[in-house]
C-alpha cells in the first residue's frame, strides 16, 4: 500500500453495512444511523451531511506506517489478511480522537507508549488474519476524529475481536483518547 | 503547534512575496510565476488555477513531528525562531516528492537515513535559530508534491541558507528526491 487511498465513509440510510450495534465508548457520539457507506478515492467526494438520508460524513486516508520498524513490517505483511474477504461479513468502525498531550510528544515518546508500554502491534499481530484491519488519518484534514479504525472479520472471530478490542482500551495509550465510538456492521448488500 | 494549520500556496501575478530566482533541481517544473501568496486555514479554499492570475495552487498541512526525539525535539523548541519576523525579508519554497521506495520503508528504516546517515535534524539545527523553518505535508492530499518546505531569513543569513541546501542535497535522504523545485523570494509587500 504505497499511494494512499482516500475514503469517504457515510452514515445514513444508504450503504452495503447494516449498523447492528452503536456504543458511545468516550466523549460526544454521532447521530444514530441505520446503514454506513464506504467509498474509496473520491467517489464521494461531493456528498454532504443533510442530502440523500445521509446523517454524517468521515473522511481520512491511509499513509505510510508510523510507528513499525521493519521487523514488525515483515511480519504484519506475512500475516495480515485483504479487506473484502467474502467470509468476512462482520466489520468494526470505530473513530478515534487523542489528546492535545498525545500530539505534543516526540516521536520516540509515542512509539514507547504504543509499542513498548502498550504493545499495540505485537497485541494487533496475535489477532492476524483472522481479523482484517485498515488505518485511515484524518486529524490533519480538520475531521472531529484523528483516526479512523476499520476492522472486517468472518462470525467466528467475534470473540477475538472483542479480546483486542478489549486489551487495546485497557493499555496505557488509551489514556490518551478522548473521543471514541464503536459501530458494528454486517454487510447485507 | 499542535492543532495542524493548513495552507494554500498561489503562484500568480499576487502576493506579498516576488520570485526571485526558480530552479527547476529535480524532476518536473511549475510555469514561472512573478508573486507567491500564502494564506493559512483555509483562507483561500475557494481559489483555483486559472482564475485571478493564478497559474498553480500548492495545499499543504502541519503536522505532528515524524522523526524527531524528546531531546531533539527540546533543542528545536529552545533555537528555533518564528515565521513572520520583520527582519526575515527573504524566503525559499522548496516543494518535494521523494519515491516510492522512501514511502515503502518502514518508520526505523526511515529515521535511520533521515536522522543518523544524513543528519538531516542536527544539520538544521546549526542554522538555526537565523533561518526559521516550517514543513508542510501534502503526499496524502493527492498533491503532486509529498512536503512544502518553507524558510524565511534575513539577508546576512543568505550565505548560510546555501550551505544547509547544499548539505542536505548531498545527503543519503536525497537520493529518494524524485522532485524538487527551489523558488526563491522577497517579502516587498
């Protein structure tokens, strides 16, 4: 994943994911909805919130790793599974938002908390391929979220799903969240 | 600088700054142009090339630090001067695309070239705090540059500003320059 992909991510009426579940984890929610549309590099770049049953619109796109070395490169690589597995009808979005104090350490400082302290990668890695993963930026495009965290599994790693969901919210680096929804999808369309 | 701010760039018959010199170093040029306008946060979201004596637009955000450590991070804090000093009539834009092969590596293997093999954090530090320094990201905006560098100094630092390009055009980071352009320019307005 060399260029980065722009994604549109609508909640409304429309969509090929159902909402089956909202929980307003931390900080202010969004507007309820009945489905999420996902569209890739532009596609949607005209729609707005208010027009054709649509209640919110997140943008964000994926970039070069930040934290992983090269190790941790090569075994993610190995590991991790496509998004858009037929099997995989279940997904996760959750939005998250970090402290003005998360933004203002250095580089190593944050990568010591991640990796080290809360071992975000080595604790996502224990859960590839089974669930599929996909990290969009968005704080620099003045969003209400710095992330948006996407996930698709198959049913039969519901469980896991909520053990790393689980261990992440409870490590040191989610100290730093301040905002933080979880919108669970089946895709039906 | 924590909340990221954003900035257009036009290059056109306005703006408080007049070119002065354009070299085309690497890679594909921009059409020459008299004046460059910056204008942050938006200001100028409605402009467009082609209109208003515009021949070309740059957008750009900052962002949090990539590379730098806690240390380096402290030293950059207590040398580095602001943008918009009345003494710092002179200025340089110097966009950048680097390859996909920089993009590919992983964040030690980048930090690793930037930092310990080109220096390219404690080679800026000597120049400071005489000429001020802001990076612009743009590679996730669909921009036909990765960054927009930005510098401002004061005629007696001119000699100086060479030798910091110069510098770090030698170094191994450049070699994943596949695009630069060095527009030089004067505050007169």
């Amino acid at each position: 994943m060399t260029s980065p992909i722009r994604v549109t991510m609508t909640g409304g009426a429309r969509g090929s994911w159902r909402v089956t579940r909202t929980n307003q984890v931390t900080g202010e929610g969004l507007a309820a909805v009945d489905r999420l549309a996902v569209v890739e590099d532009g596609g949607h770049d005209h729609v707005a919130a208010g027009r054709d049953g649509i209640s919110w619109v997140l943008r964000g796109y994926t970039s070069n790793s930040r934290y992983t070395t090269a190790a941790e490169t090569a075994e993610l690589r190995a590991k991790q599974a496509d998004l858009g597995r037929p099997e995989a009808t279940l997904a996760a979005l959750i939005p998250i938002r970090k402290s003005v104090e998360w933004w203002q350490l250095a580089q190593d400082e944050r990568r010591a908390i991640l990796a080290e302290q809360s071992r975000h990668i080595s604790i996502g890695l224990e859960y590839l391929p089974g669930v599929a993963r996909r990290l969009y930026h968005c704080r620099e495009l003045g969003e209400p979220f710095d992330f948006l965290t996407w996930f698709e599994y198959p049913p039969s790693e519901s469980g896991a799903f909520e053990r790393l969901v689980d261990r992440l919210r409870a490590s040191q680096e989610w100290r730093y969240v301040t905002r933080e929804l979880d919108i669970r999808l089946i895709r039906d369309r």
